[in-house]
C-alpha cells in the first residue's frame, strides 16, 4: 500500500495515495478547482474518514452510483 506522510499542526497523518489521487480527480471534476486545491479538499475528506471516496458501503463513489440508479 501506498501512502503519503504529511505533517499538519506537528500531527502525523498517513494517507493513501491511490485514495488521493482518486479524491483530487472527483473533486477536481465535481468543482472545477485547481489541481492544488482539489487535492488539499480530498485530503481534508481522506483525514476524516480514510476511504471516504472507495468504501464499499459508504464511499462517496457507491453513493453517487446508487443516486444514479435511484433516478432512472
């Protein structure tokens, strides 16, 4: 596993960088920020809950999915 060791505030965090870079490319294409910004957004989500993008049950990306599917 990948991961990314950032220092904020003297606390360590550990971070998955396929989760990273999966955050930075939904949030960059769901706002349209930089890739800076879009970064820094998705790390901010990863912090609170680690796979807050590819969780299984509760990830942002099977939500979305099933909305989708919802609306049809």
């Amino acid at each position: 596993m990948n991961i990314i060791k950032r220092k904020r505030g003297g606390v360590r965090n550990v971070v998955s960088k396929k989760e990273l870079e999966i955050g930075t490319k939904i949030e960059k294409k769901e706002h349209g920020f930089s890739m800076a910004i879009s970064r820094k957004i998705a790390l901010d989500h990863i912090k609170e809950f680690p796979k807050y993008y590819t969780d299984k049950r509760y990830g942002l990306i099977i939500i979305e999915k099933k909305l989708r599917n919802k609306k049809r």
